[in-house]
C-alpha cells in the first residue's frame, strides 16, 4: 500500500492538521521530510494547558509557535486552561497586525491578560473569556476597543485585580515584546515538543 | 442550458457514464460553470469527463444529492442534526483506499462542505495517535535518517519519533 496521503497538496494537508490540537498538528511534523514544514502554515491556534506537564512548557510552546509560524493568517486562536492560573497574554494578536487582521474567533480560559497597550482584532466575531484576570478596567477597555465587529462576547468570572474605574477613560499606548511577557531564553525550536 | 434539463449525464474518469441531478451539481463550482458553458440538452452528444474515478464519483454524487435538497432550501435545526448523522455514516469508509480519492475530489469540485467534512474524517484518525500510530494508518514512510532524527533530538529534547 503507497502513501497517498503525503502527495496531497500543501493547503489540503495544513486544512487537515488545522483540525487538530496544535500540540498534535505539530507532532506530525517528525512524520516525515514532506510534513516537516507543514505546521508552520496552519490557520488555528488551539492548545489546552492538560496537554502540558508544567504551565512553564505551555507557555514556552505557545510562544515558540507564534514566533516561528509563517504569516499565514490565523482565523481561530483558542487557548484553555483548566489547571494552570496562568500569566499568558496571545501578544502576537495584540502587537502584530497581519496575523490578527483574520481572527474570527478569540476564547480565552482561565488565564492572566497582562498590561494590553493596543489591540486590533478588526474581524473578531466571537469574544469568550472565562476566568480571565485582568489588572484593571483601562485593560478590558483596551481589549474591547480593538473589536469593532464583535457580535458575540461570552463573559464569565472575570478578575479584575484594580477596580478603580476612573482609569477606564485613560488609554495608553506601549510597546510590549514578547520577551517582556514571557520572560524566553534559549532556542525557541527546543519548546515545540514537549 | 435548456431549463427542461433536470439531470446531466457526466463520465468519470475509468469511462463510466453518471447521472447527477443539476440542484446535486450545483454544490460544485466547476459543475456548475460547466452547466452553464457546456450543452446539455438531449440532441447534444458531448459528455463531459469529470477526473474522477468512478468508485469516488459515486460517493461524491451521493454526498451532493444527500446535501443539494438543504443547501437549495435552507435547513432547519433538526434537518441539520439529521444531516449531521449521515454525514458520520457517509464517511466510515476504507481509509487506506477511498478517503484519499475523496479529499482530492471535494478540492478538485470546490466542494466546500464535502472538504471540511473529509478534511475532519482524516484529522479524527490521527487525533490521540503517536507519531508510529499515524505512519502505519496512512501508510507514511519514515525518510528522515538516522543522522537527521539523532540532530532533531538533540534540537527538541521534548521529540518522539515513536
């Protein structure tokens, strides 16, 4: 029996891996020389912290995909934890304009949303946010502006560690930098399987 | 295209003569610019060719005529939840042999829905699979060498080949 599916197209096979938990789409990059690059290319972004042995090697693998995937445009990014209160912040959507311009689809669990500076989700249509933290109302603010096309947000348990309101009518612009964020040392390649 | 026509006569690749109703053909972008360009009426003798083989070619027309009803009309939640049931059944087929035939069949049609849906059966049979696992299912030669895999260890100490 040949191996059919390798002489399927590029686009057909990332459709097929965009199916699955990155986590998993990025395994079968060992397959073999033709699905080496493959991955790199996928319009999902979709990982669950249980998949993970440490919530250190989630967010190292979470950032090592944003950083080394092409600039195909993403269209679903998803990331849920159950275990880990974690200090992740997806800020290749917030700072990097081109990939996020496609983003339909954002959900967000349990995890810990850091100073935003600017966000543009121009396309977003969903917004799901359960057991978000966020330092404070200015930053759920700033996360809102950026979605003019929002038609659906799905709000849940959300932490809002300053509550002082005041600050919502003040926006300020930063630079953030993944490293900022992160804290990433070493050879990003090295985190993507773990 | 004469209205009266209600179902074209297509060959499939192996030669072999099919009926597709025009509301089946029109789930398929090439299908359907082919109605509008190609002669279909009964005194025409041109029978255009699909690269298709048969055995595919059945399932595909199968698909649209299952589909073509509710993409015409509009389905309603329980129409869809039946749908949703056939389209399981539709696709518990022979991996190694039809699966491929179909995936390269719903991109060739511009086939949306038949796409998705073949593109999901595929990504089903990897999901919780090792690295092995998926080789031996789709029958993937391993080509890296012994040198290559040892570099890609030291690189990604997390990897596993197996």
């Amino acid at each position: 029996m040949s191996d059919k599916i390798s002489e399927l197209p590029d686009s057909l096979l990332q459709h097929i891996l965009s199916c699955l938990p990155t986590k998993q789409a990025i395994a079968t990059s060992l397959l073999s020389k033709r699905w080496r690059p493959l991955w790199r290319g996928l319009s999902t972004f979709d990982v669950d912290d249980v998949d993970f042995k440490s919530f250190h090697s989630l967010a190292q693998f979470v950032d090592a995909v944003l950083i080394l995937r092409d600039s195909t445009p993403l269209k679903k990014f998803r990331i849920y934890c159950k275990q880990y209160y974690s200090f992740l912040l997806p800020h290749h959507i917030v700072a990097n304009q081109i990939t996020v311009c496609t983003i339909q689809e954002l959900r967000l669990s349990q995890v810990e949303v850091a100073n935003l500076s600017h966000v543009n989700l121009p396309s977003l249509k969903l917004m799901s946010l359960s057991k978000v933290r966020f330092p404070d109302f200015k930053c759920v603010a700033t996360l809102l502006s950026g979605c003019p096309l929002l038609e659906k947000l799905v709000l849940s348990d959300l932490d809002i560690r300053n509550k002082n309101i005041s600050t919502v009518l003040m926006l300020e612009v930063f630079n953030i930098w993944p490293q900022h964020i992160f804290q990433l040392d070493g050879d990003h390649e090295s985190f993507l399987y773990c | 295209m004469s209205s009266s026509v209600e179902a074209i006569t297509v060959l499939s690749s192996d030669g072999d003569e099919f009926k597709i109703t025009v509301s089946a053909a029109k789930l398929s972008k090439p299908l359907n610019w082919m109605l509008e360009d190609v002669c279909f009426s009964d005194d025409c003798d041109e029978v255009p060719t699909i690269e298709v083989n048969s055995k595919t070619l059945v399932k595909v027309i199968e698909y649209c005529e299952k589909h073509a009803p509710r993409a015409n009309s509009g389905a309603s939640d329980s129409d869809a939840e039946e749908l949703k049931k056939w389209d399981i059944e539709f696709m518990k087929m022979d991996v190694k042999d039809i699966l491929f035939h179909i995936l390269m069949a719903a991109n060739y049609l511009h086939m949306e829905g038949l796409y998705d849906l073949a593109c999901q059966t595929a990504a089903d049979l990897m999901k919780g699979m090792t690295v092995s696992q998926i080789r031996k299912i789709f029958h993937i030669k391993n080509d890296f060498s012994s040198e290559e895999q040892e570099q890609l260890r030291r690189q990604h100490p997390g990897c596993s080949f197996d």
